[in-house]
DNA sequence: CCAATTTTGAGGTACGTGCCTCATGACCTA
DNA sequence: TAGGTCATGAGGCACGTACCTCAAAATTGG
C-alpha cells in the first residue's frame, strides 16, 4: 500500500510562495522570459528543486490553447519497413490528438541526404516543437540537426542514429545486439555444424554493418564448426537480392543457414522457393511485413527479428512529451526513454 | 504530409451549440447527471456523434482537480515475477502522477481467492476509479469484479484472465502462442530428435495448463521425432522443482531439451548444474529475473519467454485513461488495447 | 386550468498555466 | 538629484471542463 505523502503536486503558487517572488517571475523564470536577475532566477531555481515542482503539460498546452507539434520526417519509396513505420505513425495520430499532441509527417526521397537536410531546415519553431527524424549518415544532415536545435527545436533520430549530432535521443534497437541474436538462434538451429551464408543491403548502411559484425563475431566465439559464407550486398533490391541468393544456394549446396541482415526479402523467398530448399536450409530475416509474415507461415523463413515500429513511435512521443516538458530548464531533466525490445517472431507467435 | 481539416477539436460549447441545447445540458449529459429528457438527450448524443467530441480528459482531470485513480492488486510473496511486476508498477508511479494519475498498489496473499475478493469489495468507487487485478480462477472473485463494476468501478485482468466476468480488459500474452513458441524453437534446436521434458508449477493454473498444451500440440504436429516426457509438477517451489528436474535428468539420460512452463527457475538451474548435463540440454522457461538472467548468462538457459511487466502496466495504464474517457457514455468507445508480446530473451539480446 | 414537478437555461467559480498590461520600486548614470 | 533603465509585483483574461445555484420554462397530474 503506497501513501503518497504529498497529496498534492507543487503549482507555480507554491514555487512563488517558497521562492519568496511574485507568480509573474515564476512564469518569467519557467518560460526563460527576460527581465530576472540571476540572483532572483537562482531563488526560483531552488525552489523548484526543493517543491519538485513539474509543470502541468496539460494545464500548459491548455493555457496555451495550441497542441505540442511534432513531426516525422521518413523516407518515401517502396521500402516496406518504411512504409509500416509510417502506418505505425497514422495509426498513433488520433490517439496523441486526445493528449493535445499534433503529428505530422513529411517524406524525402530515401537516402537523399541534401533533401532531408533541406527539410529540417524549413522547420519553424513556431510551427513544430520537435522532429523525429529518420537519419542517413551525412553532414549536411548532422547541420541541419545542430542548426534546428539552436533554433530551440528538439531532434530526435529514428532506427538509424547520428551520434556527435545534437540529437536528444535515439530511438532504435541495438543492431549489434540482434546481430548476435540471429547468430546465436543460427549456431543452435544448425547445430551440426556447416556453412552460413549472409546477405546484406549495403555494408555501408550503418545498421547492416553492425549486425553483420555482431553475428560473425557471435558465430567465431560460440560456433566454431559453423562457417560465414560471404557478406554479399543484394542493395536491398528485390530482383537482385533473388539473383544473388540463387548464385550463393547453387554454389554451396551444403548451405545450412542464412542471414539477410537488410530488406529485399521477397527475392530471398522467392530464390529460396524456386531451389528446393526451402524448409532444409534454416532463414533468418529482419522486420515483419507482409512479405516476410507469409515466409514465417509457409516455414521459408524460421524467424523474424523486428524493430517494432508502433513501439518505436510510442517511444518517440513519449521521449517528446518528456522533451517539451523540461525544456527552457536549467536543469535537463529528460530521462532517457526506454530502450526498444528486439522482436523476435516465429510462425507460431506472429502478432 | 498531413493537413489537419478541422483545426480545433470540438468542445462542449460547440456540442451545445450544434445540439440546440445550454452547456449545462450538455454537461448533465456527458457526467449522466440526472434531469434529462431522453429526447433532449438524445439530441445531445447526436451533437457529440457528428462533431466527433471527445471530452479532453486533461481539461477533465484539471477541472475535476481530482487525479484519475489507478489501483493495481497483485499477490504479494516470494514469486520473483510478480515482485517485477511490483517493480514495474513502482516505475510507473512518478511518471502517471505527470499525467494526473495516482497510483497505488495492494497486495493479498497469493492464490488467497477470498483475501483478493475482499480486496475488491473493500473499493469505493469515489476513491478508486480503476482496479487492476492479477486474477485468480474462484467464483467469489468473479462476483466481486461484478459487483465492483456495478459501483462504477472499471475492472482490468492483468497476467491471468478471468473471462466471463465483467472486466473490460485483459492485459497479458497468449499463452498458448507461448507454449508453441517454446515448442517451435525447441523443435528447431533439437532437430536430431530426442526426449524433451516439460516441467510446470501446476496444470491447476490457466497460464500453465495453456502453454503446456501449445507447447504438446505443435511438437505433435511439426516434429514427430521429438517424443514428449511429462509433464511433470514442481509447484513452482524452488526445492521440489529441483528434486524433481534432477530425477528427470536421472531417468531420461538422453535427454536434449527441456520447458519449464512454470516458476521455480532456481531449482532447475541449480539440478542441471549439478547433474554436470548444463549447456547439452537445450533449455527454455519463462519470465527475466536475476534468477534467470543469470541462467542464460552461464549457458545454463537457452531461451527466456517474457511477459514484459512493464508493458503490461503501461498497457494497462494506458487502456484505464481509455475506460475513464469514454465511461458513462452511451457508446463505448473503448478500444481494445494493444496486445501484449510475448518477449523472447537470449544471452545476446537481454535488455 | 391550476399547481406541482420536472426539465432546461444562464451564468458563475474553479483547476494550473501562459501571456498580457500597468504600476511601482530599485538601481545606475550624467 | 533628475531622468532613465531595468527588475519585480499585482492582477486579469484565456484555455476546456466540472460543478454549483437560481430562475425560467416546459411538462405532467388531477
């Protein structure tokens, strides 16, 4: 049984009253407003901290009678993670609306970097208080960010991070970490020992890398009987990631497991279909889509390691709410949001 | 991009505009305040119908300067998952108060049906608006969430369900998706074939009873070369689970895999470790705890499924601002909440 | 049709915060 | 010391909803 021991939480009243000011230099103080000696700010500043004070988001969106804004900003093009993490986002509109939150989305032709850049720069504070972004490793992309946040702008980056950048958060999986789970599922389904093929997008997309690394260094230290067959880059292409797949089964017939670490899953079924061998050689793929949900039921695939999209957003929104709350304070008090889960699917828990 | 048609959302004085009626109309309506004829009412609804209204529940709360009251009602004990669970409803508290929910929490000795019914029937609806209950299987339960309910009192179901009762929510994985899972992964890591031991606290508890029937069933159906022993009963006690693990390793000395559905996770690390088989039997159980964490650091551990207590709680936080939102409402506008995954846990992607 | 009762309207105050104006006080500089 | 700038206080209105009172209107029963 928990009693709370403070019934009721501090107002701007109480901070004022213990602070030993008037509310006006209160909201001054809270709303980084000018006119306040340090001295006078400095006794606000404790009693905040000595009260706990925490502004009311709600009361203050009230107050304010404008929603917070946020906004996504995300590949466009047939990339079908990006697509569900965009219905991901739709499907959180309505529900943030009831909590005084506005979402809005915009798109950039994938990996156009200069695009994305242009459109963090077009953001007017007054018009968005933070931006959720999607990242490709870039500079011009690192300046937008730097160049938002000074404008008072939150950033946040989405699935691929730009760390040295002035990002709040990261929201994403740890792509090292899935790459060492896929290895270890992989070394414990192929326990017998052979060879393990994987297939890449690009080695130069940061997240393929990482779990790429992550499952080679997994199957060197635990599965020594297991060999790596490859990296091979499929450029996340449906055509060609099927073509390379053919080549690599063709050319080990002994193959007993493979990893795509990158997208182009429907040529990867589609090889694995057309040779036979489907259901012999054990599949690890990334992210649940349709393509790859019907892989997992037709037992082409074995699992599926997903990011989470409605996860990833709700987190993203969160770490906004908590973002807009202790901005302009002296004092960050912004808890680092929860990291996201890799998912692990198989046929048999498909959500 | 997205353009918001209606700018602002409607408020009760457009309710009352549109429905031809004064804004204490509106009001007894929307709290079901008596004094209405079911004439003028109804045009209300439609008022509330066409401009889509949803009462702002910050505007609500503030108005109200009342929070929205949570209470969670767990057994207490020694079961390590539902000391987590505690945890996790503890980590839940300061944030809530931020969004104007108070919540607290009460314990009743475990698998005590008739302590928990009290518990429920000791709620008044004026200091209580929610409770949310890891239910036990007992008709006197039953009635009481029944009875609860008719005070005005929304009940959830947390981990253990109780269908046919009047709670609006169930909030927990599906446990017999679980048990196939296990069964799935099992099946894959012991493809040579083999004897595979099922261990449970009690077929007398639903969670149990469902994940060894998943489990039984898919082995049944997708690997044939795998032959079933047990299930046996441990009753989730750290010193019989022992025991018994290690008489089953005794007597099944070719074992290669084994499930626990149940708790006593202590016992069976400790028996494996000792019959020196740690690392050539496959092992899957369930629920993160330090206990377990440990196992699968040590290799004595395969594979943990999780419930995820802490989304549990903000599922269930989250789907009891629903109830209070739509509550009095001649629709229920409730949506289900999101499902709960079930969370799969290996050395490599332990959170 | 009158009286009793029920239904409805009008308007106020409150919640916690934001933002505005105006007045007053303190301080500095010439 | 007068004139100016800067810091601070006092107070009010607004946001959307809850809840209250009081009066006016509509409906009902006999």
């Amino acid at each position: 049984m928990n009693e709370n021991p403070d019934l009721r939480r501090a107002t701007v009243h109480d901070v004022a009253r213990e602070a030993g000011v008037s509310l006006a230099t209160v909201d001054r103080v809270l709303n980084g407003r000018p006119g306040v000696r340090p001295v006078t700010a400095e006794k606000v500043e404790r009693a905040i901290a000595v009260l706990d004070f925490r502004r009311d988001l709600s009361a203050s969106l009230l107050a304010r009678s404008r929603d917070l804004r946020l906004r996504f900003i995300i590949p466009d093009g047939s990339n079908e993670f990006m697509v569900n993490l965009g219905a991901a986002i739709a499907r959180r509109v309505r529900p943030a609306a009831g909590e005084r939150m506005s979402i809005e989305t915009s798109t950039y032709r994938a990996l156009d970097a200069a695009a994305l850049a242009a459109s963090i720069d077009a953001l007017e504070p007054k018009s968005c208080d933070c931006v959720v972004v999607v990242a490709t490793e870039d500079d011009a992309v690192h300046r937008a960010i730097d160049a938002a946040t000074r404008r008072g702008i939150a950033v946040m980056t989405l699935v691929s991070d730009l760390p040295g950048s002035s990002r709040k958060h990261f929201i994403g999986i740890d792509n090292i970490a899935a790459g060492r789970t896929a290895g270890s599922l992989l070394g414990r389904f192929c326990a017998a020992g052979g060879e393990i093929a994987l297939i890449a997008g690009s080695l130069a997309l940061r997240d393929h890398r990482e779990r790429y690394e992550g499952f080679a260094g997994l199957l060197r230290e635990e599965f020594p009987r297991l060999s790596l067959v490859g990296p091979f880059e499929g450029h996340d292409e449906r055509a060609e990631t099927e073509q390379l797949v053919a080549e690599v089964l063709d050319r080990h017939p002994n193959l007993v497991g493979l990893y795509n670490v990158g997208a182009g899953n429907a040529g990867l079924i589609a090889a694995l279909q057309r040779s036979g061998k489907s259901g012999k050689v054990r599949v690890i793929a990334h992210e649940l889509s349709e393509t790859t949900r019907l892989g997992l039921m037709h037992g082409v695939i074995d699992v599926i390691l997903d990011q989470n999209p409605d996860g990833e957003i709700r987190a993203a929104i969160e770490a906004a709410r908590g973002l807009a709350l202790g901005r302009e304070n002296g004092e960050s008090r912004d808890q680092h949001p929860e990291a996201i889960e890799i998912g692990i699917f198989l046929r048999d828990n498909l959500r």
